[in-house]
C-alpha cells in the first residue's frame, strides 16, 4: 500500500498505539563519512540541479513550475501561487543550504520539472530541541505524475540532508501517509465575501442574501487595541521573549533566536505581516500577531484570476485578548485587501475561530517528523508549530 513509505524510518501504520515503542530517533545517525557520496539515479532523460534562489532567472523557473502544477484543492478550483519574494523568504532563513534547493531538469532543454526543498529548523519535541529539515514545495510536473518520481526525490534530499549532519524533518501534507502526528484543519474567515462567492469558494448561507452575508462579515476600519501597531526592528529583543516563553507550553514547537525572529517575523511587503501590542503606559510589549501572504490562482473563472488569502502564523496573547487580537488581524487583512484569512486549530487558535466567523475547510492538514517517533498523536492545540 506504501511501497516507498514503508522502508523509512517514520511511525509505521502497524506500531500506532503500541506504547512499547519508545519516543524520539527511530534510527541513530551515522557518521557523515558513511552517507552516499553520489546523488540517487534519475531516469535517463532527466539530471539533478541545485536551484540557486538568488539568481532571479532560477527564481522564476521554480515560481513557474509551482504556479502552474503545485497544490490545488480537491476540486481543482484554486492552485496555490507562492509569489517569487515569498519563495525567496521561505528558502533563505539564517544558515540555510543552497545544496537542499532541488530540481530536476530535462537533460536535453534543461527545463525543471520537478522540485523539492529543506530549510534548516531547530525544533522542540518535548522537552528535547532537535535539529531538523523542513521539507516543503514537493512538486512534480503533472506530466510527469504516478512515474516514482517523488520516491527518487525524497531520497536525494534525505541524503543531502544526512550530508549535513541532520537526520530528522517535519513537513506537512494534504495526503495521509505513515503516520500523522497531528491531522489539522483549515478555517477561513471570509473578508470579501462577494468575490469569495462569485468564484466558487463559498456559498450563500441557507435563508441568506447577498447584503445580509456582506453586513455578516463587515469588519471596522481600523484596529481597536490601544497601542496596536506594526513591527519594527527594534522590537526583535522583546518579540523573541515573548514567542519563546509562549511557544514553550506546546509539545511540537520552533525554537526561535533572535535571528529566526528577524528572519521569520519581521514585516516583509506581500510576504509576512506582524503586528504587536505596545502598552501605552509602560510600552510594555505585551501581544502579538501575524499572519502571511499566500494567493491562489483562480482556475477558469472569466471575471477572477486570483485570490488573495492570509494565512495566521504565530500570534501571542497575555495581555490582550487573543479574540480582540484575532479581531486586529482580520482588521489590518481586511484593510490590505485580502479577501480571505485563513487559520489553523493549531495553537490557541480554537478559542476564536467560530466567534471570529471563521468556517471549517473541507481539506485536512497532516503534520509529520521523519525519523523521530511520538508515543502518542497529538491535539492539533498541542502543536505550536506552522510551516509555510
Ligand atoms: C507527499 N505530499 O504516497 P507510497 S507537501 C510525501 N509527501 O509513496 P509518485 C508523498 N510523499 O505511498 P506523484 C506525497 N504525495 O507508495 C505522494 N507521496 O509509499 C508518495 N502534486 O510517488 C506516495 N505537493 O512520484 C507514494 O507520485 C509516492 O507523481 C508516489 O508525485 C507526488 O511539499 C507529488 O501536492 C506530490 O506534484 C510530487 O503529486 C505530485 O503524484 C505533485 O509516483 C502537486 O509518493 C503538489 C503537491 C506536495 C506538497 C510537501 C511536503 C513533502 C514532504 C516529503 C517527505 C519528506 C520526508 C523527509 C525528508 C528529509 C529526511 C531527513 C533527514
Ligand atoms: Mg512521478
């Protein structure tokens, strides 16, 4: 059932709920000297290339080949269209490594058709902080599907990931493999409703007209927290003292420095936004919030050719209320002309999606670690951990 899925070293379908099994590696490293020194055989026709996302001629190959075969929903309605700069952003973080930026290209044309990446990511598992790869943008032409291409791919970036002295990753799929160790679901919030449903994304409500959806989801001009603005380099210090103590209640967390932070949560134009709470009294910074830009391309509609969706990232509440945080959010999105915000039950994120207007999605998210066993599957609010 799992050919390729069954000779690695993940939860396996057979071993869940058996407690016997202890937690953490499932295979111990081996010394570097011993990794496969030369790159997994490709069908003939086809070579390995390192992508170098600096170069804006290889930046737009990668964006072509995910704008037009990457991840689309169950109904082939929407494709996801990660933006050129986002790619650039979600690829590069602080001590990444060019040699896990994948391709495989056409021998002949030099043409990419397949593409997979990691990025480096200290994560906590408990109370243990692994270094891992997070392994994202898995992307095989659709002419070249159902071919065991994929196989090929995740081997040579588990070897190349093996080369660097790392031997664990997380990495999330729309597809249930051997084992989830958390299945998650998509919330959205609609802000535009009109478009959202003259391109098929949702539906009237029963007993609902246009005016009464459009009032439903009308959301203020501006953000109602006092001191509630956006993040600026000199707030990095605080940010991090805030995420970390936060995140540390979370049995699945990063662990972000001040680096990460700068990296990953620093405003970056139709990338990342971030806002926080500064307490006008003590400028105190007691709350914050983000979210990133992820639109998808709207497949065969005549009068929409995308849609513009945020996506909660990481949020922190002590002081403010995280619905009247969430509220500031969908606000600023609402306000930058997005027209859906989306959220995973990740996190604490349970505690204002239905106040919040927010309805589930059909599509599930399954979160996974390679090489590296959990006695147990967990909550998605025990996960404080989103991927891109
Ligand atoms: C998937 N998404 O089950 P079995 S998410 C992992 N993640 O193997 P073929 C997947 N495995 O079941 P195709 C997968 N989808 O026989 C399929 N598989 O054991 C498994 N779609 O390969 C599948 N992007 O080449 C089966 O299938 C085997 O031609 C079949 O290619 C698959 O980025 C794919 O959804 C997904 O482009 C490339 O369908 C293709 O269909 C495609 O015959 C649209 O493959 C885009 C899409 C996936 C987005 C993502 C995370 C990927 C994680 C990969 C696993 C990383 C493991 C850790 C490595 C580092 C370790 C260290 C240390
Ligand atoms: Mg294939």
């Amino acid at each position: 059932r799992h050919k390729f899925w069954e000779t690695q070293p993940v939860g396996q379908f057979k071993d869940i709920g058996d407690s016997s099994l202890p937690e953490g590696p499932i295979e111990p490293p081996t010394p570097v000297s011993e990794v496969k020194q030369e790159p997994y055989n490709l069908p003939n026709l086809y070579e390995w290339v390192t992508c170098d996302m600096e170069s804006e001629e290889m930046s737009l190959e990668v964006y072509n080949l995910l704008t037009n075969n990457y991840v689309e929903d169950d109904e082939n309605m929407f494709r996801f269209n990660y933006s050129k700069e986002f790619l650039s952003w979600a690829l590069r973080p602080p001590g990444y490594f060019k040699s896990w930026h994948i391709g495989v290209c056409v021998k002949s044309s030099k043409k990419l058709v397949a593409f997979i990446t990691g990025i480096p990511a200290r994560i906590r598992v408990h109370d243990q902080v692994v270094t891992m790869a997070e392994i994202n943008f898995l992307c095989v032409h659709k002419k070249l599907r159902s071919k065991r291409l994929a196989p090929v791919m995740i081997k040579e970036v588990t070897r190349r990931v093996h080369l660097e002295n790392i031997w664990q990753a997380a990495y999330t799929a729309g597809v249930v493999l051997p084992t989830p160790i958390s299945t998650c679901q998509y919330w959205h919030r609609s802000l535009n409703p009109k478009k959202l449903i003259d391109v098929g994304f949702s539906r009237l409500g029963a007993r609902m007209t246009m005016s009464r959806t459009i009032k439903l989801y009308k959301l203020p001009e501006s953000p109602l927290t006092q001191g509630f603005r956006k993040m600026e380099p000199h707030d990095i210090p605080a940010v991090t003292r805030l995420l970390k103590k936060y995140l540390s209640q979370f049995v699945v967390a990063p662990d972000f420095d001040e680096n990460d932070v700068e990296h990953w949560l620093l405003p970056k134009e139709d990338v990342v936004d971030s806002f926080l709470v500064e307490s006008p009294e003590t400028h105190e910074i007691t709350d914050f919030c983000s979210f990133y830009t992820l639109p998808s391309s709207i497949l065969g509609n005549q009068n929409y050719s995308t849609l513009k969706a945020a996506y909660s990232y990481y949020n922190v509440s002590t002081k403010t209320p995280l619905l009247q945080l969430m509220n500031d959010a969908l606000i600023m999105a609402k306000q930058k002309d997005f027209d859906v915000f989306n959220a995973l039950d990740v996190m604490k994120n349970e505690s204002f999606l239905k106040e919040l207007k927010f309805g589930p999605g059909d599509g599930k998210l399954h979160y996974y670690l390679y090489n590296y066993r959990l006695r147990q599957a967990l909550h998605p609010s025990e996960l404080g951990l989103v991927l891109l």
